[in-house]
C-alpha cells in the first residue's frame, strides 16, 4: 500500500519534472523578451542599436502586409532547397563510392578538404560570376556548404556498418542492391541524419552567403536593403526569420528520425 | 605598507607620464567604408603630412559598412564618419540625428559604363537594356534610379540585375549591356581590359555620369547633433585638417600616391616607380610655389600623368589613374560647400524610390556649411 | 549433404606484414546428417574454420568441400548461425527473421505467414513487433535460430551460438535445437568450448588443439538419442566427457 503511494507520488514527481523541461525553452525565450523589452525601455541602449520588441513586431506586421517578408522567404527557402537536394545528394553519392573505394578518398580528400578549409564568402563572389547572378549561384553556394557533413557522415556511416552483418548478408547471398537497401542504408541511416541536421542548418548560411554577395530578392537582400535603409526593426524581423527557417529544417530531420529510428529510442528507453 | 604605497605611487606617476605622452593629441577615430583604396588618399596625406597632429589629433582609419559608420556617429561610438548624402537623409528620416559638415566628393560619382557602340546621346535609349547594378541598395541604385528618371523611365522599362561588386568581369562576359559603377574605378579596369582585348569583343567604353544629368549630393564627413552643439571647436579643427590634407592631394598627387602606398598594401608600384613619382612630387611642389590657378594645377596634373605613362605601363599606373579620377570629382574653388539644391534632388529621387522613413524634418539640419569658409582660397 | 576438409590451412597477414597461422592445416569428413562439435580452446580456429565451410573465407591452403565440390562462396544449402545473435538492430523480431526470405525475393505478405507459422516454437510469438534492443539474450538467440529455420538449410553451420547465455538458458536452447532438429535431419557442425554441451548435442566431437587449430581427436558419441538433460549425470556420458577431458589434458601438457 505504501510502497504504491510512494511510487504514484514519484510518477507525479517524474511527471511534473518533465514538463517543466518542456517548458524551460519558452520560459528562456518569455524571459529573453522581457529582457529585451526592458532595455529598450529604460533606453539603456540606444533604440538606433537595439530597437524594441514593438518595433519589431510592427515591422513584422508590414513586411507580412506587404508580402515583401514572403516573397523573399520563398526565394531563400527555394535556393536552399535545390542546394539542399544537390550539396547532399552529391554528398551521399560520393561518400558512398568513397566508403566502397578507399582509393577514392587518397585522390578526392585533398580538393574536399580545400573546398571546405576555405571560407566559402572569399569564394562566393567567383562563383557569382561563374555560376550567374540569378538563383544558381546561390544554390551553388549552399550545395557547397552542406555538401560536407554530408559527405562526410555518409562516409563514417556507411564504413561503421557491422562487417559481421556483412558477413550475414553475403552468407544469405545478397547482392550489391539489396545489401545497400536491407543493410547499408538502414545501418548508416541515424549517421546520415546526423549530418543532414548540420547540413540543413547551414543551407540557411549557404543561400545568405550567396544573396549577400548580389541578388535581387531573398533574405540576405532583405537585411542589406533594410540595413541601407536604416530600417533595424526589419532587419531584426528578417534575422528571426532565418533563425526560425533553420530551426524548422532541423525540426524536420528531427521528425524523420522520430519517424524512422523507432528502434533507436525502443533501445535507449 | 610603506613600500606598497611608495610603489603605488611611482606606479601612478609612470602612469600618468605615459598618459602625458600622448595627452596633448585627442584618441579620434575615423569611419571610413569600403576597404584601403587610393581613394581614401586625403586621409593618408593628413596622417602623412601631420595636418591632422598639427591641431592636435592622434587620428586612426577604420573601415566599415555604410550603414555601421553612420549608426555607430549617430550613437557617438565614434565621432567623425565619411557616408555618402544619400545615407544622412535615409538614416535621418529614421531617427538619426547626424550632420553632415564637409562636402568631400563635390561630384556624384556613380556612372553607367557601356560599349562606345551604345548610343546613349538620348537617355530614352535606355528603354529595354540589360543593366547590372551591385544591388538594389545604397549610391548605385540611387544613381541609376536618377537616371531612369532624367530619360522618364522606370525600372521596370529596363532589365536591372543584381551582379555584385563585379561589374568588370560580368560586363566583359557580355552578361549585361550595361553596368552601374563608380566613376573613378571600373571604367579604368574595363579600359585596361578593352585595351588588352580581354574584354569580349568590346573595344571602347564610354562613361555616362549621374553628375552630368542632375546634381546630387554625395560623400562627406558627418558627425552627430550632441557633438556639433558640445565641441564646435574640435569640430572646426578636424574639418580644417581633412581640408588641407585633401586640397595637398589635389595639388600633388604624385606625393598623395607615394603617402597612400603605406596605408594600402596592394597598391601597384616598383622602385622605378617609387622614383619617378618622387621626382615628379618635387617638381610639383616647385611648380606650386608659384602659386598657380585651380586650371593651371588640373593641367599640371594632366601632364604628370602622360610623363609617367611613357615610362610605365597601364597595369602599374592604374591605381594612379583612379586617384586621378577621383581628384576631379573632389576638386572645387571651395572645398567642403554644400548646396541645398543637391540636398533637394537627393531627397526627391529617395522619395521616388519609397525608402525614406517617417520623420523627414528639416532638410537644411542635415548639413551645415558653417565649418567651411568661402573665403578659404 | 556432405562436408568434407582437406589439408585446410588458414594463415592472416600480421601488422608486420608476417604471416600468422590461425588454422590447420586440418582434415575430416561429416557424413550426411551427422551432427558434429568442434571442441577447442579459445583462438583455436574454430571460428575460422567455420568461416570457409560457410564460404565466407578462402582457405591458404587445401580445400573445403560440400558433397564433393569446393566451398567457393557462401552455398544456398548452408546458413550460419554467429557468435553474438547478429540481429538487425533497426529491425524487428518478425523482419529479422524474414530476412533470408527477403533476401530470396517472397513477398511481404508470404514471408510474414511463414515467420508468424513458425514463432510459437520459438517461444516469440508475443514479440513480434519487438526491436533487438529489447529482447534478453535466450530470446535474441531464438530469434538468430529462427533466421537459419526459416532458410530450411541443409547444413547448419553454428559458431558458439550459446556462449554469451547463462547456463540454465543455455542447456534449455541446446535441447530446443535438438527438438528442432529431429523433425528435419540436417548436418550440423557446432562449435563450442564446452564438454558437456558438446557430449550432450553430438554424434560425433572433434577437439582441436591449440592455435592453430589441428585435429587432435575424433570421437564417436554412440549415446542413445533422443537425449535429455539427465543423461549428463549418466555414466556412460560421464566416461566420454572425461575421455575428452584427459585428450584436452595431454594436448595441454
């Protein structure tokens, strides 16, 4: 009988516990915009430098009237995803074939590791120029950037595959096709999300890095043509934005590895 | 304890002395933007020539974005800032109180550079062409918006994109018939280039400037409201320093080129160079002691140049070339004179493009001409 | 079917680039249906030797052979049942199992009835939906067990299969293969380093000696089948442990 309460008072505990986890991210954000709109209130920091989180809200509102916030949203979101489905397919295929032929790796590693030791805005402007002025270019920019963690998790997941589970595949007589589809894939699958977590949130610095070195419309536009006009509440809406795109992408990987590593959390639970 | 407090105080003295070193010179920072360029050779001059220790500031250059220059004089982060005019209206109609108190660049110098095989007599001629612009932002966009504006065209009568700072390379790709640029600089590099037969079929370019069509204002020395009512004094020392620095530039630049090759690393010169430049700032400074005319100075320079391009070939001497340029858009009988009349078309054209803020005001409180005096020369 | 070794010799090249022997140079024959169990100590070879018998591993020398043709790559008759269960972590008890079905080609819908036929023998019939991850061992075990049964074979090939269980649950699957066994003959070679679980299972119990692995013994087990747990305190099975014991003893001294 004790033993029962005491364990339905833990439960509640635990309960109680969890929720307050879930909480605690709202309640930083709650807090940070308190914060936030106490500073500029008191005007401990100039409005010029900090504007308030009226202003930011009305900025909001007319961007969103105006459909301007939209339209260079939807050209963002566009360049990263074609960069996305580009970098990363480019990224499995190759880490694939390098994760099969090691001799890939000794000819390929020293361009890849120059490609990405470099800082991709000292080379965005030559790839404005050769790629054009219109969205490839920023796709480019973006299939560069994500291209790596890609390549690179491919790699590392497709290498850790179990070589006993190899050895069952090739015991049962399978071939190249469906050890990559029963085995391979499913094995380096948690690895490959991994990455395609770190790739989706640098899709959002590829596509700006590009926009920032000239385009007509996307975000990074819109933070430059805000900056120049002296408009700091529409560049603060514009730099939320991209930090909510980023945060949704990550969600959605997030949500395919809830979706498909069932038997991931089965095993830690 | 004894010899702790003896020891703070030859710690407080030494100190002090240090302090006392350089306490006659005032800390000034200078926001410049872009990146060191022979363009920003008056300051070099001054820090060169001491023009600005003179009257007592210990001066340092700081390159930043536009936008961060002007923000950061109007929150007094920093004191002195070179914007464009354009950038004060903006930034004042959204809450920024800063002055604009030296007119540097009397001239506008953004310019459209197209094959000489483009008729542009008529600006009507506009209609329809492919043009590249950095981007929809800042002195360009407001440059080519006047111009569309003087032929009575709007943006949607022309194909406008969005090339970055590359005008060279993607006008000589033959990707745009025509590019938004600045005056004393890429139509030089697309020059060398046609010269070189690297530049597609082109042979020539010409250059259309937005200053030969309406007169706008453009980059000057800014300083914040708070300041400007708290330190006139400092205000008119600074202005009278950059003054004096930038009319020895105007009058020698051979010399203004030798002091700009500390301050920008990648300025093209050789020992051949160094020494031919030389001799020929000596020459000027004797020819100066004469004190010749504004008209007889602009030859003087036009003759140093064709001296130098016998010896030295275009590549070398570019640099020199774009300084060159650039004097002429600073050059006036009165250095630093702003005029309302170049305020007002600003405005205007800002209005048309839909960009300026709420709280307009006064346009005559955003710049004061009471630093530069008329009876200066 | 038939297995036979002949000559068969296995040697690694060590990280100096030497090479190093792990196995034989062996020979023996199991006769069709026979049930035999390779008794050695650890790194004998064992695994090894199971290895080229499954087609996994080329010999260095000698040959392997099955009814009379050499073991080349793994062979559709034979299937191997692996130290550790060797599960598909990201799959369940019932796709696990499938698998070799799968892997043949048969439908969802076939492979799942021709899984669900066989669970209730397994003991798994309630954790069809279950990952790897939450299975003890004697059920992770049966259900590497149930991977081999499903593909039929007539040549079980099982390296270990009960090392890393507790005894109890170890004796208890050991009899649960015998059951299986008795309702399909099969040849089976087990490798074990334990005397009873050899005595109790085998036809026949080759010991090998020490890396690398020689035959040492070959021991006929004439006791009566079927067997039961009880019998290991019986004396005829006692005087065939002990046998083996001092012959293990001898290869030691």
């Amino acid at each position: 009988m004790q033993t029962t309460t005491v364990s339905r008072d833990f439960q509640a505990r635990q309960k109680r516990q969890i929720l307050l986890r879930r909480l605690c991210p709202l309640l930083t954000i709650l807090l940070l915009l308190l914060f936030w709109q106490w500073i500029t209130d008191r005007e401990i920091i100039s409005p010029i430098l900090v504007p308030s989180p009226a202003d930011v809200f009305a900025a909001f509102a007319s961007a969103l009237a105006d459909g301007s916030l939209a339209r260079h949203t939807m050209t963002t979101l566009g360049e990263m995803m074609y960069g996305l489905l580009l970098g990363v397919g480019v990224g499995l295929a190759l880490g694939y074939a390098i994760a099969k032929a090691p001799l890939l790796e000794y000819v390929l590693s020293p361009i890849i590791v120059a490609f990405q030791s470099t800082p991709i805005v000292a080379y965005a402007p030559l790839l404005i120029i050769w790629f054009g002025t219109g969205p490839s270019s920023k796709v480019v920019t973006t299939a560069v950037i994500v291209f790596f963690p890609a390549l690179v998790n491919t790699i590392v997941g497709i290498r850790s595959v179990s070589p006993r589970l190899r050895d069952l595949m090739r015991s049962l007589n399978a071939g190249p096709g469906r050890t990559f589809r029963l085995l391979e894939f499913p094995s380096a699958l948690p690895v490959i999300l991994a990455g395609l977590k770190t790739s989706t949130t640098l899709a959002v610095i590829g596509a700006v890095v590009g926009e920032f070195v000239g385009s007509g419309s996307g975000l990074g536009v819109l933070v430059i043509m805000a900056r120049s006009q002296y408009n700091t509440p529409l560049v603060v809406v514009t730099v939320l934005t991209m930090t909510v795109i980023a945060l949704s992408l990550y969600s959605l990987v997030a949500l395919l590895e809830w979706r498909f590593l069932v038997w991931q959390r089965r095993a830690s639970a | 304890m004894l010899y702790l407090k003896r020891f703070a105080t030859i710690l407080a003295l030494l100190v002090t002395s240090m302090i006392g070193a350089q306490a006659d010179l005032d800390q000034e920072r200078i926001l410049l933007t872009f990146i060191p360029n022979v363009q920003f050779a008056p300051f070099y001059v001054g820090l060169q020539h001491g023009t600005f220790s003179e009257v007592g500031f210990d001066v340092e250059l700081e390159h930043l974005q536009e936008p961060e220059v002007l923000d950061l004089v109007a929150v007094g982060q920093a004191n002195y800032g070179i914007v464009s005019g354009e950038q004060v209206i903006l930034a004042r109609s959204r809450g920024r109180d800063v002055v604009y108190v030296f007119e540097w660049f009397q001239q506008y110098p953004v310019a459209l550079v197209h094959s000489s095989e483009l008729d542009l007599s008529n600006l009507e001629q506009l209609r329809g062409l492919k043009i590249g612009i950095p981007g929809r932002f800042g002195a360009s966009y407001s440059g080519l918006t006047t111009l569309l504006n003087s032929a009575g065209l709007t943006e949607s009568e022309i194909e406008l994109n969005e090339i970055g700072f590359n005008a060279p390379e993607v006008f000589c790709l033959g990707a745009v018939d025509a590019a938004i640029v600045y005056a004393n600089n890429e139509p030089l590099q697309i020059r060398n280039l046609t010269d070189a037969g690297e530049c597609g079929d082109l042979e020539d370019v010409e250059v259309l400037t937005v200053a030969s069509q309406v007169d706008l204002v453009s980059n000057g020395l800014i300083v914040n409201r708070s300041q400007l009512e708290e330190m006139p004094y400092q205000i008119a020392r600074m202005v009278g320093a950059f003054r004096e620095a930038l009319r020895i530039t105007i009058d020698n630049p051979a010399g203004a080129y030798l002091a700009s090759l500390s301050y920008v690393d990648t300025l093209p010169s050789d020992d051949a160079l160094i020494t031919a430049l030389t001799e020929a700032a000596a020459r000027q400074q004797a020819f100066l002691a004469d004190g010749p005319s504004r008209a007889e100075v602009a030859g003087s320079r036009r003759t140093m140049l064709e001296g130098l391009s016998r010896q030295f070939d275009g590549a070398l001497l570019a640099q020199f070339h774009v300084l060159l340029d650039s004097i002429e858009l600073w050059d006036a009988d009165t250095l630093g004179y702003s005029d309302l009349v170049s305020w007002e078309a600003m405005r205007d054209i800002l209005a048309l493009m839909n960009l300026l803020g709420d709280d307009l005001g006064d346009l005559g409180a955003a710049f004061s001409n009471e630093f530069v005096s008329v009876s200066d020369e | 079917m038939k297995l036979r070794a002949e000559n068969l010799a296995v040697s690694f090249h060590g990280p100096n680039g030497d090479l190093l022997p792990a196995l034989g140079p062996i020979s023996f024959t199991v006769a069709d249906d026979q049930f035999v169990c390779l008794l050695g100590p650890s790194g004998c070879g064992k695994s090894t030797l199971i290895r080229v018998l499954a087609g996994l591993l080329q010999p260095s020398t000698g040959a392997a052979f099955c009814d009379e043709e050499v073991i080349k790559r793994p062979l559709t008759g034979s299937a191997i049942v692996f130290q550790d269960t060797n599960l598909m972590p990201w799959r369940t008890v019932l796709d696990n199992i499938a698998l070799p079905l799968e892997i043949a080609g048969m439908s969802r819908s076939e492979r799942y009835s021709t899984v669900r036929k066989l669970l209730p023998q397994l003991n798994l019939e309630d954790f069809e939906r279950a990952y790897p991850a939450e299975l003890s061992g004697g059920m992770a075990q049966r259900v590497a067990l149930g991977r081999v049964i499903v593909q039929a074979p007539q040549v079980w090939l099982l390296d270990e299969p009960f090392a890393a269980l507790d005894a109890l649950t170890r004796e208890t699957l050991s009899l649960e293969l015998l059951r299986l066994r008795r309702r399909a003959r099969q040849t089976i070679i087990l490798v074990t380093h334990d005397i009873n679980e050899a005595v109790l299972l085998a036809d026949r119990v080759i010991v090998m000696s020490r890396r690398p692995g020689r035959l040492v013994a070959d021991v006929e087990i004439d006791l009566p089948r079927p067997r039961s747990a009880e019998m290991i305190y019986q004396r005829d099975f006692l005087q065939l442990t002990k046998k083996i014991r001092d012959l293990i003893e001898e290869q030691r001294a």
